[in-house]
C-alpha cells in the first residue's frame, strides 16, 4: 500500500512537471512568433497609419480652405455663441463694418446696432435659439457712425448632438443695390408721369377741339349782332362782355392747346437773356413792390429755338406763382445759365439725354409745396389755389411750351423754405433757315364772285363761314360731309375747298385727294379746332397746306382765304397726286393711328 501511494504521488508530480513544461512550451513559442520577422503583416499596419494620415491632411487642407474662402469672401461672416459674444470675424465683416478681428472677437454683437435696433437684434437671437432660419434687412452701424443697409442670412450652429451651440450670420451691403431700385422706381415714376401727362394732353386736345368750335360760334355771332345793333349803345355793350368772356375762353383754349403741344407757334433762334430783359419789365409793374426781383444774365448769350412769346409766357407763369406763394414778401430770382446733365440727371420731366443746355431757373422764398403737391402741379385743371383764384393752366403751360422746345423742367420745393423750378431748353449750335412771318396788316380782302366749296359737319358753324364769305363777296356751297361735297362739287364745280379736316364720314385731307383728282391745281384750305402744329406732328396734315385754326374771326378767314386762292399750289398738288401710290394721309387716318382718328372713333 505505501509503495502504491508513492508510485501515484510520483505520477502526479511528472504529469504537474510535464504540464508545467508543456506551459513554459507554449509561451516560449508565442513569444518567437511574436517576434519572428513578418514583412506582409507590418506593411498592412503602416498602409492603415498612412491612409489616416492621408485623410487627415485632407481634412486640414479642406478645413484651411473654406477658412480661406471664409476670410477672403465679400460678404460678412460672423458667429457668436448663444448670448450673442462674437467668436468669428472674417475680412468681408472688417471691410463692411469697420473693426478688425481683434476688436470685435469677444464682444458683443450689439457693437453693429445702434440703440435703435438692439432690441430686434435680441430678438433674432431668440428666434435662433429656437432653432429657425432667419433672411432679413436690417439697418446696423459702422465703426465711425455712417448707417448701413445690410442684407443678413442666420443659421443656428450645432454639435455632433444636434445641440445649437451659437449661431452663424452672413451680411451682405445692399446699399448700392437700394439706390439702383430706387433709381429703377423713379425712372418708372417718370416713364408713368410722361405716359399721364400724354393722355391728359390728348383729352384736354380733343377738349379744345370740340370748344374752339362753340367759340367760333359763339364769337362770330357776337359779332354780326354787333354790327346790326350799331345804334343801340346798351346792347352794343352786353355785346362787348359777351365778346369779353369768349375772348377769355379762347386763351384758355389756347393754354390748353400749349399742353397738347399742338398749338400754332412760330419757334425761331433767341437770345434767353433778351426773353429775360423783356419780361423783367412788365414783371416789375406786376410782382408788387413788396417781393424783390433779381435776375441774373449769362455772361455769353443762350441762343435756343423757341417761340419768344411762349418763353416770355414760361417766365411770367412761373413768377406768378411765385408771388402768389409769398403773400407777405419775399425774393424772387430769374436766372439764366448753362448747364450739363449727365447720364443720371433723371429728374427733369420728360426725362432728358446728357449735354449742356440752357438753363432758366425761378427760384422764390415763398411758402413752398408738400411732395404730394408737387407731384402734380404739371397736370392741368390741378390747382391748390382758392376757388376763382387760378385755372390750373399755368404751369401745365410751362410744361407744354417746355416739351414743345425738346427741354425738360424740374420742381424743387420745401415747405416754408421756397419753391425753385429748373428749366432746361436745348442750345442751338447753328441758326436756324428762315423766320417768323409777319403778322397780316392792311384792308380786308374781298372775293370777286368765287364759288367755295364750304365742308363743315357742325353745321351751324358752316352757316356762319358761309355767311361771313357771301358778305365777303364769295358765293358759297355748304356741306356737312365729305360725300355730300363731292356730290355738289359733280352738279356745281368749285374755284376752291374750305373744308375741315376732323370729319365723322370722311376726313378732309381724303376729300381734298378725291377733288385734287377731278381739279387739279385746286386751291385748298383747311380748318380745325386742333392747330396745325398736333395736326402736321401727327402727320394727318403736311406742314405746308393752308389751314386756319378755329375759332377764327371774320377778317380772319377772309384773309386766309384770299390767299390760299391766289397762292400758286399747283405744283405741290401734282406732288401729292403723285405720292398715292405710297402711304397717303387718308391711309395712316383710316389705320387709326394719329391721336385725332382714334380721338374720332371713340364712344
């Protein structure tokens, strides 16, 4: 039994030796396989080392990168944290507000706010904490003080968590953007008053049109009871207040027909220092003495073409307006000078093209206008004097004459400061072919028996020519249309056609052509309630044909009828006849394309 147990103890000590060496073993052999030589092992590790390193210089070259895009970048890039402390400053935000990086990081936001708007900038940074994206105008501060217009885009910033941990702005300078809209809104505010006042001109056109037709009436029937009514001196003053009234309701036809542009004037080369030397005079007896007048000459004369009257008009318009606005006294200065606009003068109406033109400015220290005002003080009937003080024509006037002459006008007035308009008329380079003609003068020339053809759809107008030319010593064939005085010309014949040249059925420059082609070398003269200037602008008459503008008075037409009988119109008739072939009066009337057929046509 004990050599039993011996044996199993040495048993069990050789197996725990052997366990033991087999354990040595084992570790033995783990540690020279672990430091065998295993170049493919080794060469994986450095391949993963390298591809991290790779992408970590990629990271830093992207990350330097946007940092330089961020830097050199117009706009203003700025973040804060959540209480609004500035943590990023590029250059765009250096160069729009004024401080460098180092001024403003650590500081907060508000040092771009005036006290004003700091509490919307409180605001913003609520919202944004909330987590919204905000896009908005704002006004903020430079450093030296000067406002800004900005444009400003806010994001929250986040962590990997999605965690907002402050917020990124990016501000952009709208300021010059904001004056391009604005110079956009007021060339379209402009382009607007230029499209108004055209209308306006062609209704207060057709206005005058259908008036000076009740004033030929009412005129010459005036004057046929007042030579009947020789020996009654009561009536013959009643006459003469009748006379009077209409007397007045032709200028303000007249004025009327300024505006349109279509009234009958006489343009010519003048000096506006000697416009300015002949009104001064008449002004002095008429301001009072209570307002000082001064007016300054140009050194060099200001030669333009226009038609005196209408500029002297211009000057007593505009300085009676000015009196009236200084009730108490005060200064007004007429000035004449050169000016040059530039591509941005944008505030003449109409608008004008750069160059140098002569410049006539009235300037007053009266009560002045309230934008609202002045605005519309170019339209006509418009008026903010007393009910019976004014009629609205004056300054619709001056822009008429102004418009007519290729100028431009401007208005600028402060309430309680004054009132000061700036009138810019072209300068001639070169003087202008012919002159003005003169005015008629002499005894009234009588007819000897000549038959005219009388068309005049109003009719009890056409009475009144047909009456003034038979005591005139003509004989008369009266119609009220153009197929009604082709049919008498076919039974009678005529010596000449007086015809008018608005008419419903057929207008008179198609009637003249049809009776041009039966009578060549026909002596022809034309009437209108619209002048001559709106007519031969529009092309419905051409600039040379005789025509006689209502209303008119007996002397009047006779004397342009004597001379459109005897004037030599052969030759310029022949040249009509031959131009039918291309595009005649009668088509461009039929096509509707003057303003006085689409005027016609209308309901």
């Amino acid at each position: 039994m004990p050599v039993q147990i011996y044996v199993l103890g040495n048993t069990v000590i050789m197996v725990a030796f052997a366990a033991i060496a087999i354990a040595i073993a084992a570790i033995a052999g783990l540690y020279c396989w672990a430091r065998r030589p295993d170049p493919g092992g080794q060469y994986l590790l450095d391949a993963a080392g390298a591809r991290e390193r790779a992408a970590q210089d990629v990271a830093d070259r992207h990350r330097a990168t946007l940092a330089a895009v961020v830097e050199h970048s117009e706009e203003a890039i700025m973040g804060t944290t959540l209480n609004g402390t500035l943590t990023a400053w590029n250059g765009g935000a250096e160069r729009l507000f004024g401080y460098t990086a180092a001024e403003a990081l650590g500081r907060p936001f508000s040092i771009i706010a005036d006290a004003a708007h700091q509490r919307d900038q409180r605001d913003i940074l609520d919202r944004l904490a909330r987590g919204e994206r905000l896009r908005y105008d704002a006004r903020r501060v430079h450093k030296d003080g000067t406002p800004l217009d900005v444009s400003v885009s806010a994001t929250p910033v986040t962590d990997s968590y999605g965690t907002i941990i402050g917020f990124a702005f990016v501000g952009r300078d709208i300021r010059s953007a904001k004056a391009a809209a604005e110079r956009r809104r007021l060339i379209e505010e402009r382009t607007h008053q230029a499209q108004r006042m055209e209308s306006l001109g062609k209704l207060a056109g057709g206005v005058a049109h259908d008036f000076n037709n009740i004033l030929a009436i009412i005129v010459n029937y005036t004057a046929f009871a007042a030579e009947q009514s020789a020996g009654n001196p009561a009536v013959q003053a009643d006459l003469e207040n009748v006379r009077r009234a209409a007397d007045r309701a032709i200028s303000l036809t007249h004025q009327l027909l300024v505006f349109t542009r279509g009234d009958t004037i006489q343009p010519h080369d003048l000096d506006l220092n000697a416009s300015i030397d002949e009104v001064e005079a008449m002004l002095r007896r008429t301001i009072g003495e209570h307002i000082q007048l001064i007016t300054k000459r140009s050194p060099a004369p200001l030669t333009i073409h226009a038609d005196g009257g209408q500029i002297q008009q211009i000057l007593l318009n505009l300085s009676l307006n000015a009196r009236d606005a200084m009730p108490d006294g005060g200064t007004l200065v007429i000035e004449a000078g050169r000016a040059t606009l530039d591509e941005h003068q944008i505030h003449t109406q109409p608008p004008l093209g750069a160059g140098t033109y002569a410049r006539l400015l009235v300037c007053d220290t009266g009560e002045g206008m309230a934008p609202e005002v002045a605005r519309h003080i170019f339209e006509p009937f418009y008026t903010t004097k007393p009910h019976g003080r004014g009629t609205g024509l004056g300054l619709a006037t001056v822009y008429g004459v102004v418009t007519e002459a290729g100028g431009g006008v401007n208005v600028y007035s402060e309430e309680g400061v004054g009132t000061t308009f700036r009138v810019y008329l072209p300068l001639v380079t070169e003087p202008a072919a012919g002159a003005a003609a003169p005015a008629p003068s002499g005894a009234v020339p009588r007819g000897r028996g000549e038959t005219v053809l009388v068309v005049e759809d109003e009719p009890a107008l056409g009475r009144i020519v047909a009456r003034i030319l038979t005591e005139g010593g003509y004989q008369v064939q009266l119609a009220v249309s153009g197929p009604e005085a082709l049919t008498l010309d076919g039974q009678e014949g005529c010596d000449m056609v007086l015809t008018d040249v608005i008419m419903p059925e057929m207008s008179g420059p198609r009637l003249v052509e049809l009776l041009g082609q039966r009578h060549p070398g026909l002596p022809v003269l034309f009437m209108s309630g619209y002048s001559d200037g709106l007519l031969g602008s529009h092309n419905v008459l051409d600039p040379d044909i005789a025509f006689i503008e209502k209303p008119f008075t007996g002397d009047g037409l006779l004397r342009a009828v004597d001379a459109a009988l005897h004037a030599d119109r052969r030759t310029l008739l022949e040249e009509s006849a031959a131009e039918t072939a291309g595009a005649s009066t009668e088509d461009r009337w039929r096509s509707g394309s003057t303003p006085s057929a689409r005027s016609a046509r209308a309901p």
